[in-house]
C-alpha cells in the first residue's frame, strides 16, 4: 500500500513570490494535516482538513492556505514569500479517530527555500 | 497550548549502550505516540500508548505511559547506529491534532 506522497521534493523560490505544494494521502485515509518544520525546530502545526474542509489551523498568517480535494488530497499555499518560510513542510494523513488513537503518518515533506 | 517538553534534547552514546528519552507535560493526553525522524525525511511512527501505565515494547524498544497519562518515556537497550535519529513525542489533545515535543536528537556511534 502506497504511504503519503508529497511533491515537489525540493521548491526554490524568491521573496514575495507563491509557492504550491502538493499531498496525497494513504487510500482510505480522509484526515491530511500539514506541520512546518524549520531547521532546528520542532514540527509546528499548520492545517488540518477532513472530509474537504478546514477543521483547525495553527498560529500562522492567512497567507498560508490551503484545500482539501474531494478524493482527500491537499494543497498547501504560501503567498508573499518571506525568508523565514524556507523549511522542510511534511503533510500527514489519517484515519477518523478510534477509540481515541490519533495516529498520522507522514510523507517525505518537500523543502522550501526562500532566497 | 499543552505543551511537551522531550529531554534531553541531545544524547551521544557508544553501540551498545542503554538509553532513555522523556517526554513531560502537565496536561493528560487521550494517547500519545512516539516517532523515529531522519535528516531530510518525514517521521516515521513506532508506537501509540493510549492506557495509564501502559508499557509496549518494539524489539529493543520500550515506551511506557505515565499513570496520569502526562508523560511518557522510550528506552533503548543496547543501542545501534541504526537507532540514530530525531525522536519526537506527540500527545492527541483530542481536538484532532496532536501536539510535538521538539524533540530528542540521538546519535549511536559504532
């Protein structure tokens, strides 16, 4: 069975410009979320979509955006890039909570470099 | 915020040592899962504990839950280069997203 697919691998881009990036959960899976994970820092919350919409966001800007496709895949939008956005952005997914067990598993991540 | 705190947040040990990681928090989390992160990749997931004082093991890991479901701990004994990596707690604070720890980086030499 087929993990997380995230692309591009690797995304360079200037200041002030947008970047997309794209994930393809695993089969059966309608929950993605996205975390940002800086050089040195821990993984920090971005989105969470299930079943097509928005369902919590972490503390960023509205530039950062992104949308849940009716077959669970999801797109992430960086408007008016900034230096500090070059990360490593991993995307997760998983299954509708049971018993209380929220497990995610996560893609390879694509790594944004802001110049 | 629930906040998780990993410590330490730098461990170097020789192969074949014995190893623990903590993670702590003072707010009760419905499970918590521990995962495996190597340079350049997405972490990977090794185990989720759920109970108070539930202890799993994974070969020559162990992850224990805290009785008041607050904090957990992973041990690994007699450890290999192949254990090197990022080791991330994170707790479900049941409002459909979980919470990271920053982190343990562990470096196994041979």
């Amino acid at each position: 069975e087929a993990g997380v697919t995230q692309s591009p691998t690797h995304l360079i881009k200037t200041r002030g410009q947008q970047a997309t990036l794209r994930c393809s959960p695993i089969s059966g899976h309608t929950s993605v979320y996205w975390y940002q994970q800086a050089l040195g820092l821990g993984l920090q919350f971005l989105l969470w979509y299930d079943e097509g919409e928005e369902r919590n966001r972490g503390n960023f800007p509205p530039r950062f955006s992104g949308r849940q496709f009716p077959n669970y895949s999801s797109e992430l939008n960086v408007n008016a890039l900034e230096l500090e956005d070059s990360a490593l952005y991993l995307c997760a997914s998983s299954l509708i909570r049971r018993q209380g067990q929220l497990e995610q598993y996560f893609g390879p991540g694509t790594r944004l470099t802001v110049t | 915020t629930q906040l998780l705190e990993q410590s330490p947040q730098f461990l170097s040990i020789q192969e074949g040592e014995n190893l623990t990681v903590y993670c702590n928090s003072s707010s009760v989390f419905s499970s918590l899962q521990w995962y495996r992160q190597e340079p350049g990749e997405g972490p990977v997931l090794l185990v989720t504990v759920v109970t108070g004082g539930e202890v799993k093991k994974l070969k020559r890991l162990t992850f224990q839950f805290g009785d008041a479901r607050k904090d957990s701990s992973l041990h690994i004994t007699a450890a290999q280069p192949g254990d090197t990596g990022l080791y991330l707690c994170a707790g479900d604070d049941s409002w459909g997203k979980l919470q990271f720890g920053a982190g343990t980086q562990v470096v196994v030499t041979p």
